[in-house]
C-alpha cells in the first residue's frame, strides 16, 4: 500500500491505482471511440430525443443490475468478488476482493451505479453509431424492466390473495 493510500483510507485499504486504472482505460476507450468516430465520418445526432434518453436509462438501470446484482452473472464476478449476502428478487450482494486491480475491478463490477456509466458509455456508443441496433438493444433491456415489474406485481396479487 502506497502512503498517498495509506492516508486516504484511513486505515483500511484502497487500490487507487486500480481505481486510477480503471478510470483511464475508460477515458481512453471513450476517445479511441470518438477517434475512430470522427475518421470513419460517423455523423453524431445533433439532438437525442427525450423517448430514446429514457430507453438508454431504462436499458442502462437493467443491464447494470443484471451484470452487478444477478445471480445468474455471478460467474463473471467471481473472481474478483465474494458473496457477502442474498438480495431480494434473486439478487446477491458481492463486494470486491484481492488488492491492487483485482479489488478495483471487484468494486467496480458489485456496484450498479460505478458500472453504470459504463454501461451507459456503451449504449450511448451504439446509440451514436447504430441508431437503430442501439434502440433495439434498449427496448429489449427495457422490455425486461417491465416485465420485473409485472413480476413484483404478480407476486403481491398472489401474496394478498393468499392472506
């Protein structure tokens, strides 16, 4: 653990440079993205209409639950989270393991909202390039985000009548 570490966490560890990491290889992926953009002559919207902002919101909420808190996902976390408990509706909370990188990682990947602008970074890239294959993508993360809904719904019809 470096000094400038030491002193920030207060005594308990904190891999800034997994975290400075991980935050430059987003900021060079989101210019590489934009680089490679601009020389392929990619026109970006001047304007994205308030209906698609909320599919890319809707679609950017599912999918981080889905990568951070699905059981089902589990194995793409496994190796840098442990299991600290069950969640409701089929979810687990994990949190990160390890030191350095792989704590960083294990961070970023249990927590819904850091992966967020991740995912958003990666819906808002297809949305700029394929308008439509990006809307498409939405609509089906959104579609699942209704369907959780009906799900909570269909369950507490089913628990009053029970009653």
């Amino acid at each position: 653990m470096t000094d400038l570490e030491q002193r920030y966490a207060d005594g308990e560890e904190t891999p800034l440079g997994g975290y400075a990491a991980l935050a430059t290889t987003f900021a060079a992926t989101a210019g590489a993205f934009a680089v490679t953009a601009w020389r392929r002559g990619v026109r970006l919207p001047d304007t994205v209409p308030a209906w698609d902002v909320v599919l890319l919101g809707t679609a950017t909420f599912k999918a981080s639950r889905l990568l951070t808190k699905d059981r089902v996902t589990s194995f793409l976390r496994a190796p840098f989270t442990r299991r600290e408990r069950e969640g409701n509706a089929n979810e687990v909370m994990d949190a990160g393991r390890g030191t350095g990188l792989r704590r960083a990682v294990g961070d970023l990947i249990s927590c819904p909202f850091c992966t967020s602008a991740w995912v958003a970074g990666g819906l808002v890239g297809t949305y700029a390039v394929a308008p439509r294959a990006g809307r498409l993508v939405c609509v089906g993360l959104s579609a699942v985000v209704v369907s959780d809904w009906l799900q909570y719904a269909w369950s507490l019809t089913a628990q009053k009548a029970e009653e």
